[in-house]
C-alpha cells in the first residue's frame, strides 16, 4: 500500500505540473488554462507532494494542506457572498501569465474537495481519534474518486447533470482525473496506515 500512495501520489503531481507550467492537455478537452481548471490542479499539486512526502517521512508537511484549504474556503466563501472571485483569476494569471478573459470561481465541488482533504491532511499526522483519523480518510478518498468518476462518467455520457454537480460551474474533465488519482491515494494512505496496527482487513473498505 505504501507504493500504491507514493505511485498515484506522484502520477497526480507530475500530470499537475505538467498541465500547469507546460499546458499538458492529457484528456484533450482544450480546458487546461482555463480559471476553473488552474486552482484546482495547483491545489491538488500541493496534495501529492504532500502525500510524497508523508511517505518519506516528512510528516509536517501535512500543515501545507492548509494553503489548498484555505484556497477552497475562500472560494466557496465567496460563492456564498456572492462577491467578486478574485483569488482564482489571480492564481490563473500567475501560473500562465496570461490575463484572464473570462473571470469566474473555480467549481464549487473541487473547492470543497480541496478544504476537506485540506484539513484532513494534517488531522491524519496528529494522536487525536485515531479510528475516526483513519474513517475520515478513507471516506475523503472514496469522496473525491467518486466526483472524478461520476464527472468523467457524465462528459462520456454526455450528461450534464454528472459534471456540474448543482453548480452553473462545470468540473472540468482534467480536475476530475486528477481528483481520481488522489481519491486513491488517500485510500491507500489511510489503508496503509490501518495495516501498521491491525492485521484485519479494514471495516471501512466497502466505501
């Protein structure tokens, strides 16, 4: 399980970094610089070097998921309000030097990703409620694959009720790969992590 975490870890920020500082399009979909795309894809960036590093023993590292947190806290926060979305536009500009045309919030739901694997994250290299630690993990894992599959599943499909999930903000087909891609490294972290106390298989792992 541990290669498993460090595999997708560094298959999710490897794929991220290429799609922002060399406008990879893996899926071809032309959505890769866009202001939904790019906070998302830096977030999940900081996700896997994270887990790459948590792996290797570097466990403060876990307090940087607070950057992506707080990047998703404010975004959301400012859909409620319903004020400008500046923070993405910003982000969007830095990464591709390019001004942005068309400003807009990023989706909502990877906004939401974001603030929960954000706080999850650090929770996990705390004592504090081991078991529910290990729940919550698992359970942000399994979050997180299911929006990628269901939206990747809806753009096939050609259903646009499975990749706006509520919002007038589709989730781009290249944010829900790579929420896939973490959803399974938090099932293999929190997995991994069962398997250093237990010898039983995990009671979560039907989610």
């Amino acid at each position: 399980m541990r290669r498993a975490v460090i595999g997708l870890a560094s298959i999710t920020t490897l794929l991220s970094l290429c799609i922002l500082f060399l406008g990879l399009d893996p899926l071809g979909s032309g959505d890769t610089r866009s202001v939904e795309t790019i906070p998302s894809i830096l977030g999940f960036a900081i996700f896997g070097v994270i887990l790459i590093g948590l792996e290797m023993g570097h466990r403060r590292m876990a307090w940087l998921a607070l950057v992506p947190a707080l990047i998703g806290l404010i975004s959301l926060s400012e859909t409620l309000i319903g004020v400008g979305h500046e923070l993405e536009s910003w982000l969007t500009n830095l990464i591709t030097g390019e001004p942005v045309r068309v400003p807009g919030p990023m989706p909502a739901v990877a906004a939401f990703a974001m603030l929960i694997v954000g706080v999850l994250l650090p929770w996990h290299i705390t004592r504090f409620g081991e078991k529910r630690r290990l729940l919550a993990v698992a359970m942000g894992g399994s979050l997180l694959g299911a929006i990628g599959m269901t939206t990747l599943a809806g753009y096939a499909l050609s259903m646009p009720t499975a990749y706006r999930w509520g919002s007038s903000t589709s989730l781009p087909p290249t944010v829900a790969l790579i929420m896939l891609f973490i959803g399974g490294a938090l099932l293999a972290l929190a997995w991994a992590e069962h398997n250093q106390r237990h010898r039983a298989t995990p009671v979560w792992l039907p989610i």
